[in-house]
C-alpha cells in the first residue's frame, strides 16, 4: 500500500504538467449520492473526460441508503468505487481504517493547499483528526441546513398587519429561533387563497438521519454541546445541559404546534414536495435545494426567499451538511482518481462548479465580489456557512446516530416521556459505545 | 343443462359478483394512481390538495429514461432548439439531457435474474420434487422440512455471510450471484408446490412407460414433465413475483453491476427532489412484464394451485 | 414427431438390458435429481447458517478489520434477551402478523367464497383482483407513503369524502396508535389475493357429491358451510397462514420504505430492528445472535404449526 502510495504520488505531480498525457485511459467510477447535485456533476465531468482521455462512471444511492450500501462496500473492501464522496461523518472511519487514501503529499505535491478552501469544510470534510492538518478528502461540495421561506406570503399586506397586531413586530425573516416558531405558528393552518397552509416542514424522519440532521439546529443554539470543551467523551452535563433540554422541547413544540399534519417521517425530498406544493410558510432545507426552488414553476422566480438558521439563547450554529471527495484505498486505479482530484481542484472548474449548481467550498469562488450577489441565495449561503457545526465524526458515528435517531423521534415525534429523559437516556447510549469503543 | 343442487341461485349470484367486483374496484384504486402520476407533470403529482383531472404528458417517462442536469442560459443557447419532443420537454423545464438513465440497465438486469432463477428453479425444483414424490429418499419428511425451513430466514439475517462469501467466490454484484441466490431461496416453495402436483399425476403411466422400455429419464422427460406442465406454470409464476420484486438482498448485495429495478425505481431523484412522476413511470413498466406472464398464464394459475397446494 | 437416437437406441435394446446399461438405477436417479437441490440450498442458506451461529459466538465487527476477534460465549444472547427494546420490537412484529392474519384470511376466504359462486366473469376479476401481489413491495411501500400523506395523499381524502372528517385530521404514519395499522392495511392490500387463491383452490376441491349428498339429508346451507365446506378447506387454509406467517415474520421492505420503523420505534418490526444492527452499527457478532434467535423461534413455530397441519390434512 505504502509503495503504491507513493508511486501514485509521483504520478500526480507528473499529472500537473500535462492532465492529457495520462499514461493509460482508464474507467474510474464516482460514488456519491443520488440527489441533484449529483446530475451536475455528470455534466461538469465531461470536461474531464475530455481533457484526460479517461471515462466517467457514476454511481449514485439515495441519501437514505447511501450510508448503508456505501459503508458496506467499504467495510468489505470492495473496488465499485475509484473515488468517494462520502459523507462528513465518515471521515473518521475512512481514515481510521484504512478505507481512504491519505492526501497530504499529494496535496504537497500537486500545490493544493488547504488554506484555499472554506475553513469549516476542511475541518468537516477533510480532517481526521479533527483539527490536526491530516487530510483525507478535498472539500468537494458545501451544504449547511438553512430555512426557505415563501417570500410572496409574507409580503401580503393583509398578513403584514396581522402579524403586526398579534405580535407587535413586523412580518419578516425571524432573528431568532423563538421568532421562527411565531411566524410558523401564525401560518399554521391559515387559509391562503383558498387552501390551508401550515407554518413549517422540518426534518423529521426516522430510518436514516433525517430527525437528528434537523434537531441539532435547535440544539446547538438553546446550547447543546457534544462533549466537554476541555475533556472529550465527557457528556454529562453537555450533552443533557438544561439548554440543551430546552432545545428539545424547543423543536417537539415546533413539531406540535407548527407543521404540516403527518410530517412524522419527514427528510430532505418531502420537505421539497411540501414546500413546491404551497403546504407551507417555511421549510428547513440543506443549501443545495436552492437552485431547485429558484428555477421551480410554482415557488421559484423571486417568491422565495432564504435564511440562516436564526440565533437561539447560547448563539447561531446551523447543522454542517456537505462532503468532501476521496481516493478509496481499495482502488486500482488510484493515479486516474488522484487526477480527478486535481482536475476538480482547479479555480476555473469549481467555478463552473457554482455555475451547474454545485456549491464549491474554494475560497476563490465564493469570495469572488461577484458571487454574493451571483444567486438570490449565495449570501445566504456565505453566512450559514460561517456558523456551521458538524456531528460527530468518529469511526463509530454510525451508532452515535442511531441512538440519537431513536432518543430523539421517540421524544419529540412520538410523544414519549420527557426531553429530560431522552437527553439522560442519550448520555447513557453515547457513554455506553465510547466505552465499547475504548475511548472512555 | 340439468338442474344442479349445489348450483347457488341466480341472486345470489349476482350479489356475490357485485360484492366482488366491488372489492376489486377498490383494490385496483390505489395501482390506478400510480399508473395516473406516471402521466402527471411533477407539480401535479404533488398537487395540494390531490387533483384527479389533469392533463396528461410524458414528463415522467422523459425523466425515467434520461439524466438531466439544470442548464445555465449559456448551455440552452449552445443546446439550439430541441431536435425532439423529449429534448423539447426536458428543455421546457430548463434542463438538458446529459444521457440515458440507468433504468434501462436495471430493468434488463431485472429480466435477466428474475426470468434466470425461474427457469433454474424450475428445473431443480421439479427434478427434485419428482424424486421426492417417486423414490424412496433417506429421511424424506426431514429433508423436506429441511427444505421448507430455509426460507424462514430473514434475509438480513445471512446476508452478512452471504455477503463475504460471495466477495471471495467473485460472485458478489454478478447476475450468476444473484441467480444463485433466488433459486436457492424459491426453491422451498417450489419443490413443496411442485411435489403436490406430481403426487397427483397417477404412477400407472409411468409404469406402463417402464415396461415399454423407456428409462427413468425418459418417462421422467416425457410423461411426467407433460403432466406436470400446469404445476410448473403456476409455480413459476410464485418464484418468479418474488425474484422480480425481491429487495432486501438486491439493495444490500448488488450496486453498479447486477442492481435490479426495485431497489432503483424509489430512488429516481429530479431537479428537484423526488420525481414521482418518473418513480410512478418506472413502477409501472416494471409490472408490466409479470402481469403479462400472469395473465397468460392465469388458467394455470388456478388451475394449477388447486391441485399443487395440497395433497388431498 | 420425431424419433431420438435414444428412443431408436431403447427400441433395439431388450429391455433388461438397457435397464442395466443405460439406464441407471432408481437410487442414484434419486439421488442426482435431488442432489443440486440439496446442494444449492447447503450452499446459500445452511452454510451461511452455520458462519452466523458461529459469528453470534464472537465481538466480531465487520467494520473494524484491524481489531482482534475475540470469543465471548453467550454474551450476545444474554445482551439480547435481557433488552426490553428487543421484545418492544417483538410485540411490534406479533401485532403486525397476527393482525394481517386474520385480516387477510377473513377477506381472502370471503371473496374466494363468492368467486366459487361462480358468476359471469369472476375468471377476469379474480385476475384483476390478483394485481397488487404483482408489485414490488418496496416500490409499494413507497408509494403508500405517497398516498397517506394527509395534504397530498389520496387516502386521507377518500377516507375523509365518506367519513365528513377533514383529511388533515389524521394522519396514518405519523401518529403512534395508528402507524401500527397503516402497515397492516398495506399488507393486507397487497397479499390478500395470496390467500384468495389457495383458498379458491381449497373450495374448488370439494367434490361437489358431497353437497349433494347433504342436500338429500336437507342439511341447511349454513351447516353445509360449517360442516363441509370450512373443514374441508381448512387445510388450505392452514397453509396460506403458514405462508404469510412465515413471510410476514420476515417483512422488511415494505415496512422500511413505509414508515421506516416509527414513529418512535412503534412499527420497529424485528427484521427492521436486526438491519440496523447489522449494517448501520456493524455489530456483527451480537445482530448474529439477534439473527439466531429469530430462527429459532420462527423455526420452533412454524414445526410446531406443521406437525398440527399434518394431522388436520390426515383427518
């Protein structure tokens, strides 16, 4: 593995002078989830195939499978995928073993340096561990969880003075969490032009990680945190904070009191459904939504507007989505993928990344004068991605999410016991796999 | 036509029809709604509250069998004007076409698994639910419980070391894998159904056959199998539902190569979001093939369970 | 028609010696007939068997190549059977198949029972009828959460067009008392024709002198019923609950695309609970015990119900 690393390496930097003289036209294959962006990047990748001589195959699975049949394929080694852009959360486990190919020297090598990118997607996307410059991926695809709101709604005049009358303030963007849930309440079963609406959707499903996706952006702002600042693993009192209950019971009032009925198992698609059907004021959406919304018949064109998510009492965080691309270790075809990379990496491809609808995370693209104003919802995403706050990343991610999934819909979905319990029942669970895991 | 007692009166007989008419009205409603959203533009197909009356078009058919991508105004213009009506719907949306989709593959990988296991299932099962029903085999009764048992598994519960082991016999995301793996998993049901129906088929032919010289293969060949064609058709049609339609070891086992159609049809994503019309499109080819199978052979089908599924 | 060299070759052969020549003996015929069977099965379903007995056995983790595997004996079991979650998602399992039972035998035999009537027609409606079993069932489940959606879904307004109730009121899979049975009515939507057909079949067998000879003692049509044709069916229908019952303990797509186990853990059903055991959290070793003991206990049932089939049918 060692001496194939470094042949590989080799081959990158001899890759720089000319991307045409690769030695051999290979078939790579890219493995990433099958969602919008996705489509994009079929159409960016054809420069690629043209300018290497090598052959684009895709490979894409639902977000609601993507982790399950992914993490198989590379827990048993499998060569399907040349390259992976897998999710944040896996970053720990793709390092820690051995499924990814550390990208250091070629990073050297090749001139790409880390400091050229977002900060928040090289600490979420690349770094294992976290915070160390030890890279396993190129930022690949910025995404955070923001709100999208009905624009053309909330500038009725007839609804402005309502609002103003029930709520002594003006019928705007909320500025915080608590605002938020008065706007989706007033809009919560109100009849605009003719059919009931409600106030807004919100992550809510159950099987994969859709309700704890959602939940953390109440979480983090009531103040929530993963651990102790100055002892890791340390739960207890950070995890079950009173803050952190309040958050909770934040988000089930939200869902009670503020959704559409029956939005009990509910992720990124049914919250697009909701909000293209005109069900609702608000919906809460990661980034990449957006270009969709802007170019859709029904709600797109000027009457929706977009927000980050709003403060809370300890501060404004918004739950980091998004991904970074890596060369899997089993590939035998790691010199095609590390050229892929390279190619990708380039000022003039990530712009045109921007361009098809991808969000690149290459601080030359988004801090182009041009580009906050480039899009209706490039600000938008600028400022959600400076408050951005990720899940946790270790190699066990995948059981640290399965008891929250389950603390957490219990609690706020399905009504059972108090947010106090299930955030208690939530240390005990994350205490209990840091144990088996060695690290407590 | 003589009078019969057990005949039911003719009111009677009407009320039953109508009851049953009825029931099946009401059962057709829901696959009457997929195959309807398959004709609806995405916007409809999610219309708040539902509409019933809607103008059909073949949005969804146009994005089942192609990949798009959202063009910029640069790419329309460079894209010139649609050459065909699919270009001209797909550019209508504010996209291109980039390709053809997977769906394709995926139903042709679907044919060839699910039709592959059939026939290897029927011709495992009826060898082996004829020497169950002819020979005396050691420990019969437990071999064919032994065989009935092996589909109370739950699929997740050996797709672990089905998993490995198929990754070091090369066989994991391969047709052959997964041919394998739905004739091992019908068999159960088709040597039970299939020994039924040979149990009824009289031994008397056979012997004459014998005595006239013919070997066991070929009374076997050409008595039996004749006979027993019925069973086979409607037992064919059992194993076939369940590999065409099967998911849990398709989703887990299967990705680029050898994936089937189920797995693949709720996954069809559009520009934005789920396109429920191209899912509904998908779902409803994809019942194509095997309503077709059951309705041509739908004489067999109950035909042949009354004699296959128990020995009277 | 024409002759095959195997049939000339049999025509010029006595007959005790082709027997012994050509034509092998009962035994081994038995024997190469039953054999692939016997072992494609050993194969596919006994050796993988065999691996996850052994597996349920160790602290085996898939995802983590580089730990040591070590034995823990019957640690697992003793995890699995003392979680009171693990006999939440049991009861879970026996609601959904008890409940699918008796639903899809009461209106399966129903509706068999009025095909056998035999009116004008009923060969095209019992094909029609036998539609749904066609359909993937993860491509159904997914659909039906399409269709219980209460803004957008047909059957919230079906429901709420003969019921006044508003179709917002409720909502099938979101709420903890009612999820439990939109599964249900999914299942029983879907495979009721199943157990229409092999109760068809088990109607169709009764010869029909036996109704006659009843009616020569002026039996009522209501003791016929009960005295004839339930207990000559009941074989029949023995088997289709073996069938569902085995397939319905199994059930995980179409309940995974549905309701993906919640809300909470309320539609949770085994099959569900051991996939995120065994390829969300990689325990490899306990989801084998997991897997273990529902085999055992699905397989204690069903030999169990077969030794009672076996003595209705010899009755």
């Amino acid at each position: 593995m060692k001496r194939s690393f470094m042949t590989t390496t080799a081959a990158g930097a001899l890759a720089l002078a000319s991307l045409a003289s690769a030695a051999q036209a290979e078939t790579l294959t890219l493995c990433w989830a099958a969602w919008d962006p996705a489509n994009a990047l079929i159409e960016l990748s054809k420069d690629f195939e043209a300018q290497s001589g090598h052959t684009m195959r895709f490979e894409f699975v639902p977000w609601t499978s993507f982790a399950d049949r992914m993490l198989n394929e590379l827990n048993s080694g499998g060569q399907l995928c040349d390259l992976m852009i897998g999710d944040s959360q896996w970053i720990g486990g793709g390092a820690e073993n051995g499924h990814y190919v550390k990208l250091n020297d070629f990073f050297d090598a090749n001139g790409i340096s880390m400091n050229d990118f977002i900060p928040a997607t090289v600490t979420g996307y690349s770094e294992w561990p976290k915070n160390t410059p030890n890279y396993w991926a190129l930022p690949a695809f910025g995404d955070v969880v923001g709100w999208t709101y009905r624009k053309d709604w909330f500038e009725r005049p007839e609804l402005q003075a309502e609002f103003q009358e029930t709520y002594g303030r003006a019928l705007d963007v909320p500025a915080t969490l608590e605002e938020l849930k008065d706007i989706a309440q007033f809009f919560q079963g109100r009849d605009i032009d003719g059919t009931t609406v409600y106030g807004a959707a919100i992550y809510t499903e159950r099987g994969s990680e859709g309700i704890t996706m959602g939940v953390t952006n109440a979480l983090y702002n009531y103040g929530f945190q993963y651990e102790n600042p100055d002892q890791p693993y340390d739960l207890e009192g950070f995890v079950n904070s009173a803050g952190a209950v309040a958050g909770l019971e934040f988000y089930k009032e939200l869902y009670d009191t503020a959704t559409p009925p029956g939005s009990s198992n509910w992720y990124m698609g049914e919250n697009i459904d909701a909000f293209r059907s005109g069900q609702v004021a608000m919906q809460m959406n990661f980034a990449f939504i957006w270009p969709g919304v802007e170019a859709d018949e029904n709600v797109g064109g000027g009457r929706a507007g977009y927000f980050p998510n709003p403060a809370g009492p300890a501060g404004q965080f918004a739950q980091l989505g998004g991904q970074g691309i890596s060369v899997v270790a089993y590939s035998s075809k790691q010199n095609a993928a590390l050229e892929y990379i390279q190619w990708f990496a380039q000022p003039e491809v990530q712009a045109k990344w921007w361009e098809l609808g991808g969000y690149s995370a290459l601080r030359a693209v988004v801090e182009d004068p041009g580009f906050a104003t480039s899009q209706p919802y490039a600000q938008t995403f600028l400022d959600s991605m400076a408050i951005v706050k990720d899940f946790w990343a270790e190699p066990a991610y995948a059981d640290l999410l399965l008891a929250m999934q389950n603390r957490v819909h219990n609690y706020a979905v399905a009504g059972q016991g108090t947010a106090q319990e299930a955030l208690d029942g939530l240390v005990a669970d994350w205490t209990e796999i840091f144990e088996d895991e060695g690290k407590l | 036509m003589s009078f019969s007692v057990t005949e039911p009166r003719m009111g009677t007989k009407w009320l039953a029809g109508i009851l049953v008419v009825g029931y099946a009205i009401i059962t057709m409603v829901p696959l009457l709604w997929i195959i309807a959203t398959g004709f609806k533009s995405p916007n409809d197909s999610i219309a708040y509250p539902p509409v019933i009356l809607f103008e059909p078009t073949m949005e969804g058919y146009v994005n089942l069998f192609t990949d798009r991508t959202r063009a910029t105004p640069q790419m329309l213009k460079d894209a010139g004007p649609p050459e065909t009506w699919y270009d001209e719907i797909a550019q209508n949306r504010g996209t291109v076409i980039t390709g053809p989709s997977r769906y394709g593959e995926r139903f042709l990988n679907s044919v060839i698994i699910g039709f592959g296991s059939t026939a290897l299932c029927m011709i495992l099962g009826t060898a082996a639910a004829y020497a169950f029903s002819r020979f005396r085999v050691p420990l019969k009764d437990d071999l064919m419980f032994f065989i009935l048992s092996t589909r109370m598994m739950p699929p997740i519960a050996v797709a672990i070391p089905i998993f490995l082991m198929f990754r070091n016999l090369g066989l994991s995301d391969t047709h052959l894998g997964m041919i394998l793996l739905y004739t091992a998993v019908n068999l159960s049901l088709s040597v039970w159904l299939l020994k039924g129906f040979i149990d009824e088929i009289p031994v008397e032919y056979e012997e004459a056959a014998l005595i006239d010289g013919y070997t066991r293969f070929q009374a076997f060949y050409k008595i039996v199998l004749p006979q027993a064609a019925t069973g086979i058709a409607s037992t064919a049609i059992f194993c076939l539902i369940f590999a065409w339609n099967e998911y849990a070891f398709a989703v887990l086992l299967t990705s680029g190569n050898a994936q089937t159609a189920p797995p693949f049809i709720p996954t069809i994503i559009g520009t934005s979001g789920k396109d429920w019309p191209a899912v509904a499109a998908g779902a409803t080819i994809f019942l194509i093939p095997v309503m077709v199978f059951t309705i041509l052979l739908r004489k067999h089908l109950l035909r042949g369970i009354t004699f296959g599924a128990v020995r009277k | 028609m024409t002759i095959s060299p195997i049939d000339r070759a049999a025509a010029g052969t006595p007959h005790g010696v082709a027997r012994r020549i050509r034509g092998l003996s009962d035994r081994t015929i038995a024997w190469i007939f039953v054999a692939p069977t016997i072992f494609l099965l050993l194969a596919v379903n006994i050796f993988p068997l065999i691996w996850t007995i052994r597996l349920s056995f160790t602290d085996y983790r898939v995802n983590r190549p580089n730990n040591e595997v070590s034995w823990v004996g019957l640690r697992n079991y003793e995890r699995i059977l003392s979680d009171p979650a693990i006999w939440d998602t049991m009861q879970a399992t026996a609601h959904f198949l008890i409940w699918t039972i008796i639903l899809q035998v009461l209106i399966g035999f129903t509706l068999a029972y009025l095909i056998n009537m035999k009116f004008k027609g009923n060969d095209l409606w019992t094909t029609i009828i036998v539609f749904p079993m066609m359909l993937s069932p993860a491509v159904v489940g997914n659909f039906w959460t399409f269709l219980y959606q209460p803004q957008i879904g047909l059957f919230n307004y079906v429901v709420a067009f003969f019921t006044g109730a508003d179709a917002a009121s409720f909502s099938m899979i979101g709420d903890v008392h009612l999820a439990p049975w939109a599964i249900i009515i999914v299942d029983t939507w879907m495979w009721t024709p199943f157990v229409m057909l092999i109760c068809l079949a088990g109607l169709r067998s009764i010869p029909d002198s036996i109704y006659e000879a009843a009616e020569c003692d002026r039996a009522s049509k209501w003791r016929q019923f009960w005295t004839i044709t339930v207990p000559m069916a009941l074989p029949f229908l023995m088997l289709a609950v073996l069938f569902r019952g085995i397939e319905n303990f199994k059930m995980f797509d179409l309940v995974v695309q549905l309701t993906g186990g919640g809300p909470g853990n309320t539609t949770t059903l085994t099959s569900i609970d051991l996939k995120r055991e065994a390829f969300e959290r990689w325990r490899t070793g306990y989801s084998s015990a997991y897997a273990v003991i529902l085999f055992v206990t699905v397989f204690g049932l069903a030999s169990i119900y077969v030794k009672a089939l076996n003595k209705v049918k010899q009755r």
